[in-house]
C-alpha cells in the first residue's frame, strides 16, 4: 500500500480550509448601536409624534457612550436628526408616558439627561 497515494486521496476529499474572514471596511457614517429592542422601538413609534425619532436619538447617544446609564440629548443629536428642541420635549414626554424613558434631570441652559428604561412587553 502506497501511503503517500493514500495521503492525497484524503486530502482531494477534504473541503477547502476556511479562509480568513476580512474586517469590515470602517465607515464615516454614524450608526446605531444595537441591539434596540424592537419591542421598544414599536412602543415609541405608537406613542406618536415625534418619539421615535427621540428615541432613537437617545439609542444613539447610548451607543456612542457605550455604557448603559443615562444620557444626554445635545444640540448635536438634535441637529443631526433635525429636531427642534420642542420636537424633543414632546417627545420625551410621549416617551416617559409610555414608560420607556425617564428624565433623570434637565433645567434651563442644561442638556436633558434622560435614563432609557427597559421595555416590558
């Protein structure tokens, strides 16, 4: 018996060794951060108006601290999305009536910093 024939048939036989994965290109863009639930999301879109766009904005801001506490909702969020600072008050009332978010605090000439709660569905 051949061991070096033997040897080629079994590797002829063999898939192809997995190559290695390529990183994924970076992007400019900015992103959201999951995982959102999309229970939350829905919660926010039927509390009307201009609430999940807040929300999403305040997902964003999470995402971009990258921890779990509170945030706040700048200016820059806000232009980003185009909201006006009405829009976002109306919005994070519709969003803390829904029981999705609470304000943790704000005041005048200060960022809102608002605590996203977790969705129970």
């Amino acid at each position: 018996m051949d061991l070096n024939a033997y040897r080629a048939e079994c590797l002829a036989e063999l898939p192809p060794a997995p190559t290695r994965k390529t990183k994924r290109p970076r992007t400019d863009q900015p992103f959201l951060r999951g995982p959102v639930p999309l229970g939350w999301l829905a919660t926010a879109h039927a509390a009307g108006g201009s609430a999940l766009a807040v929300g999403v904005a305040l997902w964003f801001q999470r995402g971009v601290r990258g921890d779990p506490g509170p945030v706040k909702v700048t200016s820059a969020v806000r232009r980003r999305l185009e909201l006006t600072q009405d829009q976002s008050r109306r919005g994070l009332a519709a969003l803390e009536s829904a029981g999705l978010a609470r304000v943790v605090k704000g005041g005048r000439g200060r960022c809102t910093v608002v605590e996203i709660l977790r969705w129970q569905g």
